[in-house]
C-alpha cells in the first residue's frame, strides 16, 4: 500500500443522533453557557479578552448569551487548514473529508514481551520515534509518545522536540502544559521553519484540554494563548470520564463537552481570528465496580459519533483519540477495546485522531508490540476509507463471463491484473494454516509483532536534517535547559 | 443488561455506496444471470420450477430476463417473519430493525487453553450448547456449533438436532447438506412443535451455500428444496474467497453474489410462495501469499455494508457471518479482525448473525475462550444498538447545574439515579490498575475467559422439556440411526 501524507476519506460518516438530537444538544449547550458558564482559572487575561467580546464575567466564571460561541468561531475559525512538515511531502491537510492518524500521547511506562513494563526513558522516546516514522500508516510524529523519566519533568519537553525533529520528518505536536514550555516549541519550530513562516503557517499542532465539569486552568490556557497567537492549531478538546466528570448518560456529557469545546474555541479565535481551531472529544465510560475509566465501551463510541456531527455542524475540524484500551497487555482485551474505538473514531468523520496506536492501560502506558498490532488497524482502516471502487475494471463483468459457472478465477486475466493491490496485506496478521503456524512456532500475534518492531528499527535510517539546523535546535535546547534548575513538576 | 429474544436496532445503517453505485450493482447482477446464468447441478427437479416460471434452461444452465427473479421474490417472500422457539419468550422476528446473534457453525476442531486444539466430539457438542444458552448475547442456538467427529458423518445431524432440543431453548438450525437429513430436521421439529404448527409457522432456519462462482449443488439445492416446502427458512448465501470464487474487486464481487443471492431465493419462492428466505453474504479476502482466506478485512467490511443496501433493496432480510478470524488462537489478531467483521457485520444492518462467537482458524475451530470473549463483543453491540437517549433524564440539565464547574458527579442525584444501568459492564474485560491486575495474578483475556465458560457450565441449568416430547425424539433419534449403515460422508 503507498505511503501517502494523510486519509482522504471516500466512505460516509455514521450519523448516531438526528437533525432533531442534534438541535437539542446545541440548544442545552447554550443553556449550559448562559446559567452555569465555564470558569477560566489564574488567568485574568483570559477573563479580558471574554469582558472584550461582550461575556459576562462574574470572578473566573465567565456566561455566554445562547450563540455567541459559535458566532465568534464560524467568524474566523478555518474549516480546513494545512499543517507543514519538515519533509513537504508530508504536509497534512486537517479538515474536510481528511484523516490525520498520530501515534499515543502521554503514557509514563512503556511494555514489550522481552523486558515487560517499565519506567519510560529518553531512549525509549527516540525507538519509538523511530518506529513510528517506519510505519507508513501514521501520519504525524506526535507529542509525547511516552515521558522520558529519566528528564527533569520541566526539560522533557525539549528533549521531546529536538527527538522529534532528528527522527522523524512529519508534522509535530506542540507542548501541552504551560506557556514556558509552549514558547520553547515556537521557538524551536522557528529556528526549523524560520520565524515568517511560522507566523504565516501552521506547522504546531497541540490539545487544550479542559478540566471537566467546566473548568479551564492556567496550565492549559497559558499553552493555548501561546498556540493561538502564534497561528499554531489547538485541538479543544474536553477530557471525561463520565459519570465523574460529566453525566453518566451520552446525551448529558454531549451538552457538556459541546458547552466546553464552544467557550475554548471561540477563545482561540478571541486571540487571533483565523488561527486554527478544532473541537476535540474524548469522553469515556467507567467501571461500576471500581469507578476506573473503561475504554472502547458503546457509550463511548455513540457518544463519539454524536461529537462528529456536532463538530461538523460548527464547521470546524474534529479532533479525537483513537485505539484506547485499559487492558495491560497487547491481548485480546486490548484489541477488542481499540478496534472498536479507534472504528468508531474514524466513522465519526474524525479529522484528527490522537492514541491511534500503542496504547495501553488507560493511557499510562505504551507498547512496542501493540504499536505494531495497532498500525495494522489503521492500515486496514486507511484501505477501508478508501472506499468502494465501481470503474469498469472493478465491475468485472468480462472476467465473470469468462471464467464462467464452477471455474475459479485464481489465474484469470482480471485476477493476475488486479492481484498485487487487490487485498490489504496485514503487517502482523497469520493466515496460514494451524500446521504451518505450528511448524514456525506457533507464535501469538504479539510475538510476530515484536520480530516487526525490531526489524522496523533495524531498518530505520533518519531523514535528512539541514545539520546547522540542528546544530541551532541543539545549542537553543542546551541553552535553555542551563537557564533553569531541574524541577519535578 | 435484561437478556432480549433479539436486538431491535435504534440506529442507522452505515451505507457504503451511493444509489447510482447500488443501481449499477443491480444491473450487473442482472446481465450475469441473462448472460452466464446460473448452474444448478444434479437436481432436475429445479430446473422444472425454473422451465416453469419461464426462465432459459440449457442443459443444467439457468439464464433470466433481467430484473426476473426479483419479481419472483418481491411478489411473495416476506419482508420479516418470525421463526419459533420452544420456549415462546425466545421467538425471533426476523427482518426490519431487528438483529440476531447465533454462535459458530461448522468447525471440526475445537480449543480451549488447559487443553489446546483437538478433534471435537459430541460432548464438546453438548458443552457448547450449555453455555451458548448461559450467554445472553445469543438470540439462537446455532447448528453445527462443532462437527461431533466421533458419530459417524450420515447420523450427527441426529445427535446434533437432539443436544440443541434438550441443552437450549432458542431457536433452532435445520441440517444444510442433503434432502434426507433435512426431512429429519424438519420430523424433528415437528415432533417438538407439532405437524400444523410447523407448516403454519417457521422453526427453522438453514443456510444454503452456493459453489461460487454460479452454481447450486444437489446437497444444497436438496434441502433448500426441504425447508421452503415446509415453510421454513433458507437463507440464500453465495459463500466467497474473492479472487479465486469472484473477481478480487469488491463490485465484481457483489454483482455475482447478488445473481446467486438472486436465482436461489427466487427458487424458494417458485417452491412454496411466501416461504421465508434471506439474501445472505459472505464474501472476504485471501492472502496474497498463500491464497489462503482472510478475515476481517476492510475488503470484506465494505463488501458486507454494500451487500447489506442491496438487500435492503430487495426488500427481504439479510443474513452474514460475524467475528470471523484467521488466527489459531484467542489473541490479539483474533479480536482485531473478529471485532472488524463484527462490527461491519451489525453496521450492515444484518438481520442475521452466523458466527457471531467463537470462530477460530477461518472456521475450522471453535474456541472456549474465544466464545466468552466474542460474546463480550456481542454485548457491547447489542448496547450500543439501543442508540442514544435523548430522554430528558439523558439530558441531564439539572445535573449539570446542580454539580457546577470543577465538581464531580460520582455523588450526584443524577449519578446515583443512573449509575447502575448507565454503562455496559463488561464480562471479561479488565480496567483495574496495574498493580491491582498483578496482584490478582497478571491474567490474560483468554484466561479470565477460562475461569468464566467454566463458571457459566456450573451455573447451567437444562430448560423445562416435556418428558414425553424427549421420549419421543430419542425414539426417533434411535430408530433414524438403526435404520442405516455408519457412513463418513
């Protein structure tokens, strides 16, 4: 199959709730911004640029007229917008009929069958790095595909970064948290980009989450302003586990989530109009036996779908997560958690979508193996998208005539023309017999997959890098970590 | 979840391709049957019904006018019907928005972890049909759940018939192959049911395969023959490895499974008008390498989805196949591709579910674990199909501004009130924390679902029978399997 910089969907969307829904949870969104309103913590300027645009602002909680959100975002915000690359090539168009697939964000630990779970460390950050650039059903290098905690939590981040750029030659995440860390991340993708595009283009990508119920803090606002200013994208993107942090029914948490992502969004375009925004979604179910969250659940996937239509309804791109699982080990559990999620994800139309391989036990970890037995899906998903040829070649209707009743069609013209792009080849997938499985020893999938990330790194070579380009990013990454004392927050 | 006769599904179809795409489709289907027809061998029989009703039969090749064998169908097959159960809360009405899910048909192995992959024998027959009747995922009790290869091949479907009657009190398959032991199904039933009960109304429920590409044998065209006299169910299914039994494009495909699906219901009806039959589908990939089948393939998902509309349009109920996998085990590949095949399976709008669980190895095994595990799926499956509340209880307004930005909701009225149904809880999965799942012994999937299939045999208990009705079908049972030779075929 060709590697190509991103999904141009040809399949429809799977539209869960009616025009009639849909209204519905606009309309208590509104509600929700207008009575209870969303509180913007430690940071008055936020609380400004609200007073500005006509909000009412009563301490740190801020209430909308029914509207008004998504008046300022349908104003300015982008319905589609191209994130630049190092390597042009992979530029990624997000919006539209277009699916960007990024590997995990976030896990502390990382899991594979030889050494079993640890610690993340920096090490581990550049194999992953440098898998994830093999797989050529990836479309983007990601953020923090594990933490390396072998950094100081306040350097990681341009350790991520300056990995990033070195290993791979995709579109990069931002950092998350805080304004410091978001300014080193424009201040790096200049020194690649140079400082007039940067501000011209978007070549950053990052998420703002909130801290649902309605709740934005100064770490996540701070990274945003940053972002938004500098014309960089931010996925807004309500963070829930419902029945805790939002209502344990779908309908309730899709008022909620859209309350959230309106507010935050129209904050991007308060900042600058025209940066891009999109709303985000991620919203899962939880135990009722233990209150931990559970993943790949059919709430989650009817409330993903539902966050689709609402996304599109805005007119702005959809971000959302993907293969989630809670299961420890790259197992059936796990498989059967992120298959249905990362589906549903991609049937709701997602534009973006975060954890589309490799993750693990709710997020905290990641997994060599179960990176590689993800990419598989997303290869299969990748061909699905792709939809359903009807040219006079697919029809086929010679071929039928010829071969005939009772015959096969194994060595027939249309089958040897067609052959070799016919079928997507699984990465990791056995489909021979019991016996010959048995004869090369009767491996489990998680074994082939370990044989095919070693491979993938044995094979890897680092695509090229201007090197006074990277001698800047290194001496800029030196520098800033000599400024500052190492702390663990 | 409340144990349901079967899934009413409160949400879409997800639909592959266009009206123009499913038109074109139509008309394929229908050159192929003017122009190759179809051949239907050994069973002169049939090609009286189809002299009759004016179609070209030239040796044991029928040809139609197009659209032909669609009036035959439209004019009299039902849009839905129900099929009885012995026990009256488990009757299914299928067609519409209605889904059932049956187990696993046909494997000669079976394989569960203490004992690894065997023949299966009757007993396994009979342990099977104990915890498919345990699941309450399952709305059928299957047929051929496993081959009982220690009976001889000519009496199984005796053994068979009688194992279901006693262990389940779903509804029932008829045997497949051959006239003879479907008249034996269908005395059976009539024992259980009654003689005017089982002309009256549908009990039974048999798949007839064709050989693709175009041709019925006399074993399949024998029993069709059967149930369609006696009003029972046939669900038509052109079985399919595309690229040696049709074109390796996926609207070739659906051209020669819509002229089989075609000419074999259409038989049905020129039987017995108003006698039920299904368009069935099972079309999937083969390996590139080896030419063996491929499971779960997004050729195989866009197949299905297309086949789902086309059937649709033909305006009778339409059968597929479930979580089917190539794997040899319950691993991870084994969920990737089960829960793709599934999932599309239910997106296609199937009325009918063959393989819904425990499918392994392309079909030639059924697993004990694989089984629980699937039937997890089943159950996520039949939740999410009950589509999103939008109640006002759903909505959950008062929730939202009772709780406020920056509380939680786990002590909410709102929470309290809901809590216990809002989630599917999973059988198998596990979302504890890592250390907990340590601590209770770091299980796999396949492991816990060990413990459970056990649990599920030691908590069954046999529906009420009429001891009188048992007598009666061991009687028949014996006296069958006096009267002739052992044979293996």
């Amino acid at each position: 199959m060709p590697r190509a910089a991103y999904i141009q969907r040809k399949v429809a969307t799977f539209d869960i709730i009616s025009e009639e829904g849909l209204c519905l949870i606009e309309e208590n969104a509104d509600r929700i911004l207008r009575d209870v309103g969303m509180v913007f913590q430690n940071d008055p300027e936020i609380l400004d640029y609200f007073r500005e645009a006509g909000a009412d602002v009563d301490g740190e909680t801020v209430r909308f007229e029914p509207g008004m959100c998504r008046r300022i975002i349908q104003a300015s915000a982008p319905r589609e917008y191209i994130q630049h690359a190092r390597n042009p090539d992979n530029n990624i168009v997000i919006g539209g009929d277009n699916t960007v697939l990024s590997p995990v964000y976030g896990p502390a630990f990382v899991h594979d069958i030889d050494r079993g779970r640890r610690y993340a460390t920096l090490e581990d950050f550049r194999q992953l790095n440098r898998i994830h650039q093999m797989i050529p059903y990836l479309h983007h290098c990601g953020g923090i595909v594990c933490e390396p905690v072998d950094v100081p939590v306040n350097k990681r981040h341009l350790d991520m970064m300056l990995s990033h750029i070195i290993h791979g030659d995709r579109a990069l995440f931002g950092a998350l948290i805080g304004s410091e860390r978001a300014e080193d991340s424009v201040a790096m993708v200049k020194i690649l980009f140079g400082d007039d595009f940067v501000d011209r283009n978007t070549v950053l990508y990052a998420v703002s989450n909130t801290n649902a119920p309605l709740v934005m803090d100064d770490a996540m606002s701070g990274s945003l302003k940053v972002y938004a200013r500098n014309n960089q994208a931010v996925a807004c993107t309500p963070w829930m586990i419902t029945g805790a942090m939002s209502p344990c029914t779908e309908a309730g948490t899709l008022a909620q989530l859209l309350a959230e992502a309106l507010a935050t969004c129209a904050l991007t375009q308060l900042i600058r109009p025209g940066a891009p925004c999109l709303m985000g979604s991620f919203a899962t179910a939880m135990s009722m036996q233990s209150g931990a969250p559970t993943f790949g659940m059919p709430e989650a996937a009817k409330t993903v779908l539902a966050a689709g239509q609402l996304a599109r309804r805005l007119g702005i791109p959809f971000h959302t997560v993907g293969s989630l699982t809670s299961s420890k080990v790259p197992d059936s559990q796990a498989q059967q958690e992120g298959t249905m999620s990362l589906v549903m994800a991609v049937l709701a139309g997602a534009n973006f979508i975060n954890h589309a391989t490799g993750w693990l036990e709710g997020g905290l970890c990641t997994g060599y193996e179960k990176t590689i037995i993800d990419a598989d899906l997303c290869g299969k998903l990748i061909r699905f998208c792709e939809g359903l040829d009807l040219s006079e070649n697919a029809q086929a209707l010679d071929a039928i005539a010829e071969v005939g009743p009772g015959q096969h069609f194994l060595a027939s013209r249309h089958t040897l023309e067609n052959f070799e792009t016919a079928f997507y080849r699984s990465m990791v997938g056995d489909a021979n017999s019991f016996e010959q499985w048995q004869g090369e020893g009767s491996l489990e999938t998680a074994q082939r997959a370990n044989r095919i990330w070693k491979n993938l790194l044995a094979e890897y070579q680092p695509p090229p890098l201007d090197p006074a380009i990277l001698e800047e990013l290194s001496d800029y990454v030196e520098r800033r970590k000599a400024s500052m004392p190492d702390r663990d927050y």
